[in-house]
C-alpha cells in the first residue's frame, strides 16, 4: 500500500488525511520529517477526519496527547526531546503504544528503533519542499 505523493497546499495535506483515514485507523503509524514539515498538521486532519473536533498541537513537552474520536482513539507521541532508550520506556510509551484499539501516531519516530516493539505498523514520511509544498510518502 506505499506510495509518494506532492502535496502543493494544506487543503492536500487535509486531502490525504481524509482520503488516508479509515485505513489507518486502530494502526501504528511512524510519522518522520523534519521540523516544520507538516507532522502534526497532518495529524490535525486524521483526527478532524476520525471525528475529533478540537485543538490538536504537538505534545512536544507533554510527549503524547490522547484524543478521543467518534471513529475510536488517538495517541498522540512526539519523541523530538527524547535523547535515549531509557528517556522514552520511563514515559510509559511502550504501554500506551500496546493499547489494540487505539490509532498512535509517533512523531520523530526515526529517533529509535521501535519496529520491534510495536510490531506491524505504518511509515510516512513527510519532507518540506521549494515553494512550500510537501512529497508525503507512505510505506
């Protein structure tokens, strides 16, 4: 099911979210990009488009943020300000990524190796580029 796509506005990003988000629910998804690429705005229209109605921001500070949905559950990860293994099993990640009903998105994902831990998942990636647009590639 991979592809890449350009996406040339925000009105695509939220195109994807919508077009992308049945199939992604209940899933783990390994969210990559660099800062400023569109993670979490990509993660604003998968929960708009899963039924949640309210403010979505990184958990940058807080690691993960959880959303309730009217289509089921969203965890909320962002490893950005993780530096070590230890740093990210003391947040209590690995129990909240193993809840089977919940969709979890992990931003910076490629900051640790976590395919072993959370078994079959999800990779996008999302790169910035010239002129504003963004190729989101999906594995």
């Amino acid at each position: 099911m991979g592809f890449k796509r350009t996406l040339e506005s925000e009105r695509d990003m939220e195109a994807i979210a919508c077009e992308l988000s049945e199939s992604l629910k209940g899933k783990k998804i390994l969210l990559n990009g660099e800062l400023g690429a569109g993670k979490t705005t990509f993660v604003k229209y998968l929960a708009a488009h899963m039924g949640f109605s309210g403010d979505i921001s990184s958990p940058t500070f807080s690691i993960a943020n959880s959303y309730s949905c009217k289509e089921g559950r969203i965890i909320h990860f962002d490893l950005y300000r993780l530096e070590t293994e230890e740093e990210l099993e003391a947040t209590g990640f690995y129990e909240m990524i193993a809840d089977p009903e919940a969709t979890a998105v992990v931003e910076w994902a490629e900051k640790f190796d976590l395919a072993p831990y959370i078994g079959s998942h999800v990779s996008i990636t999302i790169r910035a580029l010239p002129g504003g647009a963004r190729e989101f590639e999906m594995e």
